[in-house]
C-alpha cells in the first residue's frame, strides 16, 4: 500500500481519514507472518526470559512434567508475540503517531507447548479524545481472538492504541518539563539494592495457594522491573518479536519500505528505520514528544501479568487481566509491580480472588494500573 510522504494530510488526523477507519470496522484483517505460531520449548522460554521470570513451569520440562498440566505452558501474555495487532499495530492514518495504550485479555485456558496458534482479528472501535498531551487523539481499538489447531479458544484480548500528531505530541514535552521530570541516574548503592531485590524475588511456583487462604486487602509480591536499559529492550524483543522489527533486517526491512513507505523515518546516519526506534533513539523519542526512549506497552502489560502469576503459584489461573498504560517509562526508569486483592468469590464451580494492580515508578508516578481475576483452587 503506496503513502504519499508529501501530501498536506500526511501526519494529519482528518475526518477524511476517520471516516476511511471507520468502513474497516468489523473486517477481519489477513494478518500474515507473525512472530511466533507456536509454542515451542525456545519460544516460550524467550518469552518468560524477555519478561523476566524465572519460573521452572516455564523453562524446565522436567519440573513441568510433575505439574497438573503434564508439560511446560507458557504465561499469559505469550500470546502477544504471536500476533502484530494485539501488540500494538494500527492501520489507516498515515503518518500520524500511534501510542500503546492497554489491553483487556480474557484467557479461556492455559497455554501449553506444542500448540500452534492461530488468531483472527478486526478493528472494533474508534474514540475520539481531546488530551492535554496531544490535543486531538484518536483510541483505536482492535480484537483478536486465540485458537489452537484443534480449534479451541485460548483467549480474547481488546487492545487499544492512541494516535497523535506528531507535530502536536512534540508540544506534550512541555509536559514533562513543566513537571521537572529528571532522568535517572542510579549510583552503587541503589544498584545493589536492586539486585538484592532481584535475590528475594522467587516465584510461588509449585507451592500452592489455596483460596480459602485469601483475604480482602491481602498485598501480591512486589515485582521489580529495571532500571530500563536499551539491553532489556532487546531481551524483550527477543520473546516479542514487536511489529515493525519481527526479526526483519536488511533486504527484507527495505522490502517493508516499498510497500509502507510512510513507515520510513530516517535517522542521523541518514539510513531509514521504522517509527519503533523510538524505544532506543533518544533524539526521535523527543522528536515524538517524549524526553527519553520508552519501554513497550505491552511489555508492562505483562509485567502486571506476571505479578498475578508470581503470587497465584503453579495451581492458579489467570482467567482476566485488563492494564491501562498511563505513562511512558522511560530509559534508566525502575518499576515496582504491585496487587491487592480486593475480592473473593465464588461463581459456580470457580473460586475467584480481584486484584488491583498498579507499575509505580522511581518518582512516586504511577506508569500503569490495571486490575485482574485469578482463579485458585480450593480445599474443598
């Protein structure tokens, strides 16, 4: 699909464009070549690595094998990497910035190795937005549904992504100077007090917990994440795969140019890269509004997602995991991921805990927030 890069519309959100958006809702989307299709021993440990957990039910079939389910699975938010949209691709409005903002999964049942995975997708709805950030903004939500090869349902996830003008979002950087945001600058101390965290951070795992045993107010395990670097991008891309990256490098990465040249931007070198090289280009990241390169949305998302299966142990279920990405976090940042449970109940068969969950980092600024159900079983 050709874009005319010199065209008065081009990074501009127009009713015209709008209305273009709008006639492909409902259309489900021939979405080719993802990531990954399956769920492999490698691809599932890529995953847990590039989110970092280091859960046996995950990386070691010897352990997996004395589980309920036989075999290692994968978490929850694996399914990211095998599909673009849910992680954050948009259509339509060429040129105009696109922010990941969150997503609301539904998962039906665990994901186990060996599956291949299949997806359908279409875009479910567009919002419109004033904000203080970008003025004019456009919520752009899709839904995919997950299947197996036999057909069976793994998951539904909604997920939504922001458009801006890039012009317009540039002035949001004077909401960050207006704030006195300062970037991190950790010594050796807050270093080893970081790793000494990371000493004491074990998984549940196959120590179970038992509903009966959860009470309202009760704290999850906080989770630390960062300080955020360019390196811990890459490991996360390594598991994820992103949509413009997807392991396309050279021939292949100028082929996705012919087809989307909007897509081109190009860097101090002169060279062209896709619009993600703003999670590890510090000067097109101000250019895009923002004072550093920012982590992923999707991958605080599932941050969250393994604060919930940290706490649930190996015997819970992540039945509903819904995140808000709120702000950027941005490179040298520290995340602390935290829960509280804020209800128990029990619906038919199921015994079910509510959490609240909220990424909070070192400047007291809640980066995101979100809630989740879990299912644990029961003594009885």
């Amino acid at each position: 699909m050709s874009q005319d890069t010199e065209s008065d519309t081009y990074g501009k959100i127009t009713d015209e464009g709008l209305a273009e958006l709008e006639d492909r809702i409902g259309t489900v989307i021939d979405e080719r070549d993802p990531y990954v299709s399956e769920a492999t021993r490698d691809t599932i440990r890529h995953w847990a690595n590039g989110i970092g957990t280091d859960n046996p039910l995950y990386t070691d079939p010897e352990y997996a094998q004395d589980t309920q389910y036989g075999s290692i699975t994968a978490p929850p938010t694996f399914l990211y990497a095998t599909c673009h949209i849910s992680g954050g691709y948009v259509g339509g409005l060429p040129g105009v910035h696109a922010m990941y903002a969150g997503t609301d999964w539904d998962w039906k049942q665990p994901i186990k190795r060996g599956y291949e995975i299949e997806t359908k997708s279409w875009l479910h709805d567009l919002i419109e937005h004033e904000t203080n950030f970008a003025g004019r903004s456009i919520q752009q939500i899709y839904r995919t549904e997950f299947y197996n090869q036999h057909g069976e349902q793994l998951a539904t996830a909604d997920s939504w992504c922001f458009r801006t003008e890039r012009d317009t979002a540039r002035e949001g950087k004077k909401k960050y100077e207006s704030e006195g945001v300062e970037l991190a600058n950790w010594d050796e101390e807050d270093i080893e007090a970081f790793a000494e965290h990371y000493r004491q951070q074990e998984p549940r795992g196959g120590e179970t917990r038992y509903f009966e045993d959860v009470e309202e107010g009760q704290q999850l395990d906080k989770l630390l994440k960062g300080p955020r670097t360019v390196t811990g991008a890459i490991a996360f891309l390594q598991g994820w795969g992103s949509v413009y990256v997807n392991a396309r490098g050279h021939q292949l990465m100028y082929a996705l140019f012919d087809d989307h040249p909007g897509l081109k931007t190009i860097n101090r070198y002169g060279a062209p890269e896709p619009p993600s090289r703003v999670h590890w280009d510090e000067e097109f990241a101000q250019h895009a509004g923002v004072p550093a390169p920012y982590d992923y949305g999707p991958e605080r998302v599932s941050w969250l997602g393994h604060t919930c299966h940290h706490w649930m142990g190996d015997d819970g279920f992540l039945e509903d995991l819904y995140v808000e990405v709120r702000r950027h976090n941005l490179l040298g940042d520290a995340t602390w991921c935290t829960g509280e449970v804020t209800d128990t109940y029990v619906d038919g068969e199921k015994h079910l805990v509510d959490v609240e969950l909220k990424a909070t980092n070192q400047r007291d600024n809640v980066t995101a927030k979100g809630n989740a159900t879990i299912r644990l079983p029961s003594r009885e």
